[in-house]
C-alpha cells in the first residue's frame, strides 16, 4: 500500500443538504467536483483527494459523532466519479476525523488512500477534544481486506496535542506504533506554509517513510519544501484569487504543477517512477 507521490490536488466539496450553511442540491455539489478534478488532472496533478470542506462545523468524527449516512454516501459517488473521469488515484478525508467513513469509501470504491487527522494521541480542537482511534481504524480496513494507504497527520493544524509533543517523536508514534503508511505535516490552518523545521524535524522521525506537505505550498517556496517531501496536498493556491471556497484556476494549477515538477524527494533506494506525461514529479 504505497501512497501517490507528486502534488495531490483538492476537492473541496461545497455545503450539503443538511449542513449549517447554504447549500445547493447534491448534483450541483457534484458538478462543482467534478469541475475541479478535471482542471487539476488537466493541469498535470499526480492524484486528487475529496473533502467535505463546505461542511463545517464538522462533527468530530469519533465513536457517537460520525458523519451523516447522507454525506457519506454523497462522497462515495463523487470519489467514484472523479476516479472515472480523470483516471488518477483518489484519496478521502472525512473531516474532521471520520476514519472509518473514509475507510470505508476508499473500500467501496476503490480509492488509494484515506487522510486521517488525528490518528493516535489526543488533541484539543475546535470540535472538542479528540482522540485517535487507530486500532479501530487499521482492524476495520483488515476486515474489509482493502488496499488502502493511511496517511496520518502530524501535530495537526486547527487543533493543539493534549500534552507536549514533538514533530519527531509524533511521526513515529503515527507510523510505528499507529501503523500508518505515511504521515502528513501542515501549517497552522488551511493555507498556511509548513514550517521548513517543523517539516525536518517530522521527515527525521519518518526515516524513508513517505512525508506529506499538508498544506501552504506555493510555487516561492516549492524548491526548499518539496525535497523534504514525498508529496504535497495543494488546494487554496489552485483556486481562483487564492480563495479556497472558489472553483479551480487552471492557470493557478499549471503554475504550482510547473514549479514543483521534479522537486520532490526521489524514491529512497533506487531512481523515481518515470513520471506521467504532464506529471509533477
């Protein structure tokens, strides 16, 4: 279960009937994915991930707050969709924490990997206090025998670690002891830049493991961040004005995929996969 390498474009799903927000129906949510997905594979993305972003306040996601049935049924069809219409690999992140709901989508629909927030430890959110639920999650995949990588995040953003922890150590906890297939290190919120220690520190704990930039990545900073990194998951620079609720710019997206083409870290013991026509790495 090895997860994409290269930038690994967002979907960020609009509000849904049922959220707090205004919503339009579910065809026009999916639509709007739609859209997306297919300006980022045009513009040379190596994979895509779906989020329910439009969501917010998001449930935690936990054991008694899981996502509505309704939600993860819409996800369901527009990860399969999006697969279908550009053929790249496609990830989940059921937000704020629904790994099981993830989970079991990349399993129903074939998709290559989930993005867990808060994997193992415990942290202090804007949701409450959440605790990672690893040994649910990675015994739920087994028993769906599904080939589905887990990327878990490291020190989150939007949400403190409930007692002092390092980049380094919570990568190996994450990965050793949560068994997750690679981790995910973010700035402070959405959009903001990865702080380059921070992203060191955490590429020490992982070793040859793969590491993600989780978010802020732009093109001024693609040549000092992405060779610490195996990929990176790009949203608000792609989209129009930098605006992150708005549609996908292509312009924006050619030009991050042309700054970060050939970046990245190459595959530890032995040459990079040859990389796609139009490909960033």
């Amino acid at each position: 279960m090895k997860p994409p390498r290269g930038l690994v474009g967002v979907l960020h799903l609009p509000a849904l009937p049922g959220d707090p927000r205004p919503a339009g129906d579910f065809r026009a949510a999916e639509a709007h994915a739609l859209r997306d997905a297919e300006r980022l594979a045009e513009a040379g993305f190596d994979a895509l991930i779906v989020e329910n972003f439009g969501s917010a306040p998001f449930p935690k996601g936990t054991a008694g707050h899981r996502l509505p049935p309704h939600q993860v049924a819409f996800m369901a069809l527009v990860v399969r969709a999006a697969a279908e219409r550009t053929g790249l690999p496609i990830g989940v992140n059921c937000l704020r924490n629904d790994a099981l709901a993830a989970l079991g989508i990349a399993a129903a629909t074939g998709a290559a990997f989930v993005r867990v927030n808060v994997h193992t430890g415990a942290y202090v959110t804007d949701q409450g206090l959440i605790e990672g639920e690893a040994d649910v999650s990675l015994r739920y995949r087994a028993q769906l025998g599904a080939e589905v990588a887990l990327l878990a995040d490291v020190l989150v953003k939007h949400a403190s670690p409930l007692a002092p922890l390092g980049a380094e150590q919570a990568a190996e906890e994450a990965l050793d002891r949560g068994g997750a297939e690679g981790i995910v290190v973010t700035g402070r919120g959405t959009g903001q830049p990865v702080d380059p220690e921070l992203l060191a520190e955490a590429r020490r704990g992982a070793g040859e493991r793969p590491v993600w930039i989780g978010s802020g990545l732009v093109p001024e900073t693609a040549s000092t961040l992405a060779p610490l990194a195996d990929a990176a998951i790009v949203g608000t620079f792609t989209k129009e004005g930098g605006d992150v609720r708005a549609p996908v710019d292509p312009s924006r997206a050619r030009h991050i995929v042309e700054a970060a083409r050939g970046r990245f870290r190459p595959v530890p013991g032995g040459p990079d996969d040859p990389p796609r026509e139009g490909a960033s790495s």
